[in-house]
C-alpha cells in the first residue's frame, strides 16, 4: 500500500477499503518472526514507515478527522513506534510491539463496523441488509420481522429497494441487531434471537413492536454484550 501518494478516502467503501486493507497488513506483520535479526529490523521499520503513512492517510479523511478511534489509533502508531525502537533484537521477548499491533487491529475493525452502522441508518440499505442477511430464512419470517410483506422482501433480495417510508426506525434497528448477532450466530439463531425472553420475560419483538425508538438503546446493549442472555436461541 503506497499510502503516502493516495488522496484520502472519500467514500464510505473507499474507507471501508482502506481500514480492511490497514487491518489484514496489521494481521501479517502479527505473523511475521522468521528470519535474521537485521531482516527482522529492516521489515519492522518499512512496515512501520508505510503503516504510519496509511493510518495518517485514513484520519485525513473527513468522516475521520476527529473521530475518537482516530485518536486512538494515532496514539498507537506513537506507541508502536516507540516499542519497535525499544526492541532491539526483534524478538519482541515480552510481546509490546504484538499488543501495539493487536490493539491497532481492534481499533481498524471497530471502524469498518462503524462505518457498516452508519450505512445501516439508511432504510433503504437496511431493509436490503436485513433480506440478504438473512438469505436462508423464509421469506414470510423476514417480512414479519422487517413489518412488511414477503413480495417486498423478494424484492430486496433481488437488490428491488425503493424509498422506504414505512417503519424507517424499526427497519434500521432490525439491520443493526443483525449486522451484530451474525457475529457470533447463525441465520437462524439470529431470527429466534428475537423472540427470546431476555428482557423482564419480554421479548426484543416484543419491544420492537412497541416502540424501536425507546428500546434501540437497551436492544443494541444486549446485541453487542448479551451473549450469555443470546444463548438460549442456540438452545431453542
């Protein structure tokens, strides 16, 4: 990646592009030991010097510029910086400049998931999401679940989506809850997840039903961080 010479991202996919690509350079040089001590130093400081360049790179970007994963990241590449030249062998003998790297990881992919978040707050593309998603759930089950009809769910999974006026929230809230939950369950665990008694014996269709609005906040907690709670859709 010859960041240095890029225009900054633009696009929400231009970011997405870039803070992947970021991630899987990050992933490589996690796997990369082998080798003499001077090839081991001389790879270090070339991946440092480009990964710098593209981590200044994506905080240049507008949707970016202040934004506190930025920070974060850029303090990284200020410790990174400072655990490589510290190790002098490029043994890394108590894993700082691993942990640097790690943590540089974790922050990269917070972002692609904030950007997928932020492209889901749009009704049109979380109605889609949401029915190719959930591709191996019947149709009549998704409908039901985005408050909609089985024709139009054909539609999104054909990529038919037109101007969404109907349940704009309760539809993006759906595409939010499942863009998190297939992170650590099927399709199908995912749609039981919904009528799971989690919430004082209710259930998150049940809040849904009643006001997306007022429960988003509750229902993305217990997407996120409920796992032990989600466990009984496994069971179901």
């Amino acid at each position: 990646m010859c960041a240095a010479v890029l225009d900054p991202p633009a696009t929400t996919d231009e970011l997405r592009f870039r803070a992947n690509a970021l991630a899987r350079e990050v992933t490589d040089a996690l796997e990369h030991s082998d080798g003499q001590v001077a090839d081991r130093l001389a790879h270090r400081r070339a991946f440092f010097a480009e990964i710098r360049a593209a981590v200044r790179n994506l905080a240049a970007s507008p949707a970016w510029r202040k934004h506190d994963l930025t920070t974060e990241l850029l303090l990284l590449m200020e410790r990174l910086r400072d655990e490589i030249d510290a190790d002098a062998d490029g043994t890394d003998p108590e894993w700082r400049v691993r942990e640097a790297l790690q943590r540089a990881r974790v922050v990269l992919h917070a972002m692609v998931r904030q950007l997928e978040h932020n492209e889901l707050d749009r009704p049109e593309h979380a109605a889609a999401f949401v029915a190719q998603a959930l591709a191996d759930v019947e149709v009549s089950q998704v409908a039901a679940l985005l408050d909609t009809t089985p024709r139009m769910v054909a539609n999104y999974r054909n990529g038919e989506v037109r101007a969404l006026r109907k349940n704009p929230a309760r539809v993006t809230l759906v595409a939010q809850l499942v863009n998190e939950l297939l992170g650590s369950m099927t399709e199908r665990g995912a749609l039981l997840w919904f009528d799971a008694r989690m919430l004082a014996g209710r259930t998150p269709r049940e809040l849904i039903d009643e006001d997306p609005v007022t429960h988003r906040r509750s229902l993305m907690a217990l997407a996120r961080g409920g796992r032990m709670e989600s466990d009984v859709v496994h069971a179901a």
